[in-house]
C-alpha cells in the first residue's frame, strides 16, 4: 500500500469538498484510519501536504487536460484549440470545489505563490507549441518575436492570476475572455483574424449563459484518483 499516495488522495478529495481551512489532519487520519505519527512520516505538516498535491495537479493534471485536449480537438485548427481550452476554463470557474482554490489564496499565500510560478513555467512551454501549429496552420502571423511574445503575455497572466481575487466570480470568466480575445488578436494573420470572428460569438453564449455545471462528490473522487494516479498509468503503459 502506498501510504503517502493514499494520504494525498484522501486529503485532496477532503479539501476539494470542504475546502482547505476547515479540513484538519485528524480528519484525513480518520478517513484511512491511521495514525497522526504516520501522517507525519510523509508530511512534516498541512502546509507540506497542500504543497505537494498542488504540485500533482499543476504537473498531471495540465499533462492530463492537455492529453484530453489533443482527443476532443483532433482535425481541429489551433484556434479552435484555444476556443476549445478557454470554454474548459470558464466552466471550470463554476465547479463546486471553488472554495479550495479561494482557502489557498487567503490562508497559504506563499504556496499560493509558488503554485502560479510553476503555471506560468507550464504555461509558457504550452504557449509556445500553440504558436507553432498556428504558424504552421497559416493563422498566426510570422512577423513578431516569439519570445518577446510569450515574455509579455506570460507576465500579463501571472499578473492578473495574481489579483483574479479581486474579481466577481462572473468578472472572472469576463476577464479570461478579455485574455483569449486579446492574444488571439496579436497572433493571429488576416486569415486567422476572419476566422475567429466567425467563431467568437459561441465562446461568449457560453460564459453568458451560467449552465449550473457542478461536479457531485462521486465526480471528485473520480478525477482526483486518476490525475494522482497518472505518473503510474503512463509509466504502465510505457513498460507494456
């Protein structure tokens, strides 16, 4: 039995429910019915233990979403892609485990921090690849520097993740339209440009009709066991 896994799982699945500040380590004992002192062998405290499952999340659970990303756009065009990606994120803005992502914001700001620092690093890399298949798709223009590019948006985003507190919940899905409709204005060539017009009205009818999409616990329970459970899927399947 892999205890560590085992704690990570249960303490996820809790604070995605509960969110993080009313979720206590007896609780998490509790639920796999083992000892504090063997909690305290994998996670010297709770602020080591959210860490490291923000960690399997940020890393697997984007490799995960990226993975079902490249299965739902097959055949399509790197700005269907992106229209794709966002209409994920606005739904994902509504789902019941808010409350763990505003507990990491209020009461563990430094991991908080650290946790948009490695977004930003995976956001960049993912940047970069969007930009080559539109480029090679003819409808990202070829006439700016990639760097300076990703240099800029990359540090407009972390900003505005940084303070997307501020916002109202509705503000927030506002605000990541305003972010895909201005970086897909900058990329994109005259032929890019007329076919996003064409197909911008459908992302806005989505983040103006609130669809009350929520996940149930049983939901939950089903995405944390699997994105925890990746690095030993895909290293299955590589021995196999």
């Amino acid at each position: 039995m892999d205890i560590k896994k085992n704690i990570q799982k249960a303490a996820t699945k809790r604070f995605m429910k509960f969110g993080l500040r009313s979720v206590s380590i007896e609780d998490i004992c509790g639920d796999l019915r083992i000892s504090k002192k063997t909690f305290y062998q994998y996670f010297p405290q709770k602020e080591a233990l959210v860490e490291s499952i923000l960690n399997e999340f940020s890393v697997k659970g984007r490799k995960k979403m990226f993975e079902e990303v490249d299965v739902r756009c097959a055949g399509m065009n790197e700005i269907d892609r992106i229209l794709f990606t966002a209409s994920v994120n606005i739904r994902n803005h509504r789902l019941k485990f808010v409350n763990f992502f505003h507990d990491l914001v209020k009461y563990y700001p430094e991991i908080h921090k650290k946790h948009l620092l490695l977004n930003h690093q995976l956001f960049i890399e993912n940047m970069s690849e969007s930009i080559s298949r539109g480029r090679q798709e003819g409808l990202f223009r070829t006439d700016f520097d990639e760097k300076m590019l990703m240099s800029f948006v990359s540090v407009h985003f972390l900003s505005m993740t940084n303070n997307v507190q501020a916002f109202s919940e509705l503000d927030k899905e506002s605000l990541h339209l305003f972010m895909v409709d201005l970086y897909l204005r900058v990329l994109c060539s005259r032929k890019g440009l007329d076919y996003y017009e064409s197909k911008r009205a459908s992302i806005e009818e989505l983040a103006a009709c609130p669809d009350g999409l929520s996940f149930n616990d049983s939901d939950i329970d089903s995405i944390v066991d699997a994105i925890i459970d990746l690095t030993e899927i895909v290293t299955n399947i590589k021995e196999e």
